[in-house]
C-alpha cells in the first residue's frame, strides 16, 4: 500500500526534527492523547500534566475525538466526532495547516492512534505517531516537562471522507462482498469469554481476531513488519483482500489500522467501523458469534461500502 509519508516516527528520529526547526522543516506540532480504557479524562490530564514532551499540548479522547454517547447506545461508546468537534479540539491543541502534527500518549499509542485515525479521516496531511510514546522517549534519555502549555490557536481546516468509514449495514455489507474484517479486541473478547465492557459478549459473524496489542513489543513499539505479517496469517487474513477493522469502541481498530499501515502490509487502506462491538450489540437483532473464528471466505472484492458513513 504507497504511503507518501510513514505514520510512525520513533524517538530520536522525532528530537532529530525538532532539533531541526527552520522555513524549510517547521517543528512538529505535538499533541499528548493520554488515554487509557475506564481511565477518567481528569485523570489522562494529570498524567499530562505530571510530564510530557516539551511543548506538547493535551488532547482529550472522550471530549475530542469522539461525540457524546447516546442514550441508546446507538454509535458505540466513542461515537465518530463531527467535523465541527475535531477541528475545534485540534486548533486548541495548536494543530496548523503548515506544520507536521506527532500524536503520542503514555506508550502503547491506542490514544494516538485514535487521534492519527480521526485527523487522518478530516483530511489533516502527514499526521504521525510517535512510536512507543512518552516511554521511548524518556527510555531514549530525551527529556520532559511538567505542568501545561500555552500553545497558540492553530488554523487547520479539516474536510470529511478522506478514509474509509463503515456503519454497521457497512460492514455487514462488506462481509457479504467478500471483505475481510478483523477483530481488534483481546482474543478471549472475540470468543465472547470473560466479557465484562459491553453487555453482549462474542463478535461478529465472519470477523477473525486480530489482537491490536499482540501487535507490540515489550517496549511499547510496534513489531517490525515480518512479525506483523506473520499474525496476520495466523489470523487467517490475506493482505490483498480489502480489509475492514473494528474492535470494542473505535480505539484499538485504529491501533490495528496503524500497525498494518506502518508496516506496509495491505494493498489497500483499511476501512474502520467506528461505532465497532458497542454499537452493533446496541441493536438485539444484529447476528453474534462465539468461540474462535470459522475458516475465512476468499471472493474477490467486497462491495456496498462506498461512501457509507
């Protein structure tokens, strides 16, 4: 899959550049997305606020990139933000229309990924994520500081549908296509063992489990692209087939794409089902499967996706 940039940037590389500022490489803007699962915003914000890279600005996942949750559970537990609500929270954060954005959090980089994904998605060119977080970058000796900062507004314009984006007819309609789709969450989650986020346990119908943190080294980083490759086998995936992602809320399946991306394995850009497990158990009449996955479907192309939102 041609990239005109890669999305991940590792520690030094990333001192190296804003090292480096000048007219002809403008700093990075960095953004903290301090996010962890069942963790308060309040608390992602002391974490920040405790350290982070000189310069960065915080970036609230709850509030930022995702809209509120509705009553009926309708849209998942991270419903797809609008335009209107990521733009406002990037400009605050200090994201421009001419500088580079680096999004990192504390060291597995879901929050980021998230981040990348979204700002991605509205069309904002270049965004990256540094790669194993604020824990590369202190393990590579650089250094932090405490408290917040006052970043200037940035101007960046944000403009929809620049990647794929699946509701759940969407990703119903691209299994029954031909197009893989694979499961983010832990493993026993996909095999609707020891549930305990959402009501219903299990996955859907067709999916294979593709664990986003089996994706990860000890130290946080993603593996490199052979071992990735091979997880992807044992998943029963193949890289040409047209691949969709979800997993519990629309984190951990923009961790996944961001793994897949940065390692060059897809021959397309994958699809995201934003809404992923929450929203499709928020309607009883949606199929769900348990136990491990049943051997994968090879059609050529899937098809009914284009343009669903």
């Amino acid at each position: 899959m041609p990239r005109s940039h890669h999305p991940l940037v590792s520690a030094g590389d990333l001192a190296a550049e804003l090292s480096a500022d000048g007219p002809a490489t403008p700093r990075p803007v960095l953004v903290d997305v301090r996010w962890s699962l069942g963790t308060a915003p309040e608390d992602n914000r002391a974490a920040y606020l405790a350290g982070h890279l000189p310069g960065a600005s915080f970036l609230d996942l709850d509030g930022g990139l995702s809209d509120p949750v509705a009553p009926d559970r309708r849209g998942g537990r991270h419903p797809m933000p609008s335009l209107e609500r990521v733009q406002a929270a990037l400009r605050a954060a200090g994201v421009c229309r001419d500088r580079p954005v680096v999004f990192y959090d504390a060291r597995i980089s879901a929050g980021a990924a998230r981040a990348w994904w979204v700002a991605s998605y509205y069309g904002v060119a270049g965004a990256r994520v540094l790669d194993g977080g604020l824990s590369a970058w202190q393990d590579a000796g650089l250094p932090v500081e405490t408290g917040s900062v006052d970043v200037p507004e940035g101007d960046v314009v944000l403009t929809a549908g620049r990647r794929p984006l699946l509701d759940a007819d969407g990703l119903a309609a691209w299994l029954e296509g031909g197009g893989q789709v694979l499961d983010a969450r832990p493993a026993n989650r996909f095999r609707g063992e020891d549930e305990t986020i959402d009501p219903v346990a299990g996955h859907v119908p067709g999916a294979r489990s593709f664990p986003s943190l089996a994706l990860l080294a000890e130290d946080g980083t993603f593996l490199p692209a052979d071992a990735i490759e091979a997880l992807l086998t044992d998943a029963g995936a193949d890289p040409a087939t047209p691949t969709a992602l979800y997993c519990g809320s629309g984190v951990t399946a923009a961790h996944a794409a961001l793994a897949l991306e940065a390692a060059g394995l897809l021959e397309q850009t994958p699809a995201l089902y934003v809404g992923s497990w929450s929203d499709w158990v928020s309607d009883p009449t949606r199929p769900v499967a348990t136990g491990p996955a049943q051997r994968p479907r090879r059609p050529a192309s899937p098809s009914g996706y284009a343009g669903r939102t």
